[in-house]
C-alpha cells in the first residue's frame, strides 16, 4: 500500500517516508518497492517495479534515472516506458509541476481525492486507506444502489468509471494523469494513430517484448507462472522458453476445480513433456479468521472467491517456505473481441448502452459515471482507437481486473507480462479475424516463441454445450446472436 499526501502521516511509523517536494510525502508499506532520483529541478519516484525487456539487466533505478535524464516534461515519458512492462505508479515532478499516473492497465491503482479544505490532493493505492487518514465515511447510497446489481454480486465490488464507495474519493482511470497541484485529470493515451498493426508485427513486437520480460524478471525475482487450459497463460509458458528451468509452475485448485479439471490435468501434462514439475496449491473450505480481517481490511470490495484464492496461495507458500512473485495472464484478454462484436455496427453508443454492455443498467450513479467515461472516450477514437476496445481496457481491466490482482497484495506481488503499452496496441490494432477463434493473435505467438506447446489444446470442451458453442465462436450467426441479446437488455434491462 501507499498514501500520497501534504504531509507525513503519523499511522505508518513503520513506514517509509518519501519526500517529493516540500509540499508532497507519500508513506510507502516495507514490501513495496521504491525508486527515488532527483537531480536539479527533476524528481521521478517509482512504486513498485518497471521492467525493460530490452534491456534485461537492468533495475528500477537504472531505468528511473535513465528516464531522468531524457524528459524535460511529463509527456515525453510514455514513449520512453511504451515497450516496458512492470506494475507501478509513477510521481513526476518537472519544475513546479507534478503528475502522478500508473502502469498500462492501471494494476498498480491510484485513488485520489480533496481534503476538506479543498487545497490538498491524497491518493492511495486503496480507497480506504484515504478515507481512513480523512475520515470520511463510506457512502451507503452507493453502496446500496450498486449492490444491488447482479455483476457486483457474482463479480465482487467494483464500480465504473472513476466512481468508488466513498463520494468524494474518485479512482484514476488507465490511460490519465493526475496533476497533483491543480487536481486536473487528463487524458494522455492515445495521442496518435498506431492502427491497424499487421499481425506479423504485432506478433514480432510482443514476443519479444514477453520474452524479453521473462528474462528480467527471473533475474530478479523468485519467479512463479500460474498455468491453465487457457490462451493467456499458455502464450506466458511460451514466453519464459528460454528461461523455463528457473521457473515455479503452479496451479490452484478452487470450488469447481480439482485434480481431474482440465485447467489441472492439460498443464501438468504439457509441463512434464517437457522434464518440467507442475505444483498445485490447494484450496481450503474455511479462511483464517485473523488473515480474513487483515484481507478484508487490505482491499476494498474484495470477492469472497479470491479472498478463498489467497489463502490458498498464502498456506502454499508458508509450505514451500518461501514467498514468490507470481506472473499472471491478466490483461491477455485484450486480445480477444470481448465488447466488439456485441454492438450492431450502426448503433450509436451512449451511458445506457455502456451500462448494458458492462451489466450495470439499473443504477443511475452507475450510468451517470459511465456517461462522463464515455465522453472523455470519445475524442480517442479520432486516433483510430475503438471505443468497445478502450471500454474493456479501462473498465473491464483497469476496474474490475485490477481489483482481484491488488487482492492478492498481501499473499505476493504480480507479475503481469501482457501489462506493457505495446503489447496492448498490438492486441487491439490487429484485423478483427485475429481476435476471435480458432485462431487467436495468441496462437500466433506460441507458434512464434515455443510451437511445440500447440501439440496439446488449449480450453477443450468439457461438454457437449461448450463444444457446440467453441464451434459456433467467431461465425457470423454468433455475432448477430450477441447483438440480439446486447438489443434486448438494451431496451428491457436485465435487473
């Protein structure tokens, strides 16, 4: 965790104390990395990790200061970092401006807010760890209202847009900075027209980004790749080819799996083709008390299924006898047309559309908070950006997805390989054929860094249903389906 503020607090004796300016501190917990450089009217400080996979050997500092040396003003960043990869948060200071923004996908989450006087400017990693240092109460009319939506109950507490349970406490949105004298947020990404990718270049350049990515972080971490059935994690399994003897293969079990699951049988079986050991950290039916208060506590709006997913990972690594960075696929998902291909072509999209594709109709804070996402959207689809696409990148990854990777901060940190700039342009800038089965921008990539793991499949049926869906997936038929029933909660609602 961390809390930006005017001052130092006095609840994290504990903690370390990082002085931005004289006018801005941020109180950073032990096990969260920190890079401070400052050198004449410049200073950068990292949160978490960053990783050039071009350069492998090189360390946050070494990437901080080189960053250093090269911008004069904020914007001159993001082209500098689009390549790397990492989880982090990045305070830039230039003179008498300072900004504050994330990683690609927002993994490592900013929320920030006014204090009373409406002078100062928190943010945190936690909405209630500003809430707690400001002493503001959670807002019960949100609360109520959102809960009572179905994707809040299957899918855990995460709300759209900038919106969070506390009314004045607001969560930056991937693709923003915050200004962190004036309060403004902007849009910074994209600022220009990288579209279309040709598959083959979008292929070159991630594979050798994932790769290169491996390399570093297995210098510098225990290093740890959970492995499925699926598509995300077997292109990571591809990606680490090179270094794949120093690795940790595990999978989890959970309520619906168990040792006989695909996602536990076709892993350990392509592991072991290959002389590799596939590990299995088992779930347990009951939680600790004491590590359920600490995790409910650590992040807001957790799910009761990831809570289950920790302590799974928690007890395996208290057996193991050592904790581990674990590479994740989060954010792979990209790469698939999620929201795309729900919408007809001629329809125009407004809140209530946005509200229905993400299942949320039925809540005006929602809708209204959805609305303000999509006008600041819109202006990204001048530079060749679908707006269906930035949808599921900014709400669908950077708000649901990151609130299931932050939840399990107190177990280990995440490695998420796809969580790079370039990566992400690729995934969305390649013709719509290569985003829908059978044959995935992921297939692709296997077959460029490791071929031989296609020799076994990748989220086989289980049943007769499932097949007959696999089968009709990417057809024309299946695509006017999805707009049928995208029409129908569009004008009926589904709550």
């Amino acid at each position: 965790q961390f809390l930006l503020g005017p001052r130092p607090t006095e609840r994290f004796k504990k903690w370390e104390k990082v002085a931005v300016d004289e006018c801005i501190f941020i109180d950073v917990h032990p096990e969260l990395e920190v890079a401070k450089v400052r050198s004449r009217e410049k200073t950068l400080v990292l949160l978490g990790y960053i990783i050039d996979p071009f350069q492998p050997s090189l360390g946050n500092f070494e990437i901080v200061g080189s960053i250093s040396e090269k911008i004069s003003k904020v914007e001159e960043i993001f082209p500098l970092i689009e390549t790397m990869c990492g989880r982090f948060v990045f305070v830039v200071k230039i003179g008498k401006e300072c900004t504050i923004f994330s990683d690609a996908g927002g993994y490592r989450q900013i929320f920030y807010c006014l204090d009373a006087s409406g002078s100062s400017i928190w943010c945190g990693s936690q909405p209630s760890i500003i809430a707690e240092e400001l002493r503001v109460k959670a807002d019960r009319e949100i609360e109520e209202e959102l809960s009572r939506l179905r994707v809040i109950k299957s899918e855990g507490r995460w709300y759209p847009g900038k919106l969070t349970l506390f009314r004045n406490i607001f969560h930056l949105t991937p693709n923003h900075l915050l200004n962190l004298k004036t309060g403004e947020v902007k849009r910074y990404w994209p600022i220009r027209n990288c579209f279309p990718i040709s598959i083959e270049k979008a292929v070159e350049d991630s594979s050798r980004i994932l790769e290169g990515a491996f390399e570093s972080a297995s210098r510098r971490y225990d290093l740890a790749l959970t492995v499925t059935a699926g598509y995300d994690t077997r292109v990571l399994l591809a990606a680490c080819n090179k270094v794949r003897e120093s690795i940790h293969y595990v999978t989890h079990t959970h309520a619906n799996l168990d040792e006989n699951g695909s996602d536990i049988r076709i892993p350990k079986k392509v592991l072991e083709s290959f002389g590799l050991k596939h590990n299995i950290a088992y779930h347990f039916g009951d939680v600790d008390d004491d590590f359920r208060a600490i995790f409910r506590k650590n992040v807001t709006g957790a799910k009761r299924s990831t809570e289950t997913n920790a302590y799974a990972f928690w007890k395996y690594f208290e057996r193991l006898g050592k904790e581990m960075v674990v590479a994740e696929g989060e954010g792979g998902g990209l790469g698939k047309s999620f929201y795309r291909n729900r919408v007809p072509s001629y329809f125009k999209l407004n809140r209530r559309a946005v509200a229905t594709l993400v299942q949320m109709r039925g809540s005006e804070k929602a809708e209204i908070s959805l609305g303000e996402w999509l006008d600041s959207a819109k202006g990204a689809a001048e530079y060749g950006t679908n707006i269906l696409d930035l949808l599921y990148w900014e709400m669908r990854l950077g708000n649901w997805s990151t609130l299931a990777i932050s939840s399990y901060d107190m177990v280990f940190e995440s490695f998420l390989p796809f969580n790079s700039r370039r990566i992400m342009e690729c995934f969305i800038g390649v013709e719509e054929k290569f985003r829908l089965p059978p044959k995935y921008t992921h297939i692709y990539l296997v077959e460029r860094m490791w071929p031989e793991l296609l020799e076994l499949p990748i989220n086989p049926a289980t049943n007769w249903v499932e097949a007959v869906k696999e089968k009709l997936r990417g057809k024309k038929c299946w695509a006017q389906a999805r707009c049928l029933r995208f029409l129908f909660e569009y004008v009926v609602g589904f709550q």
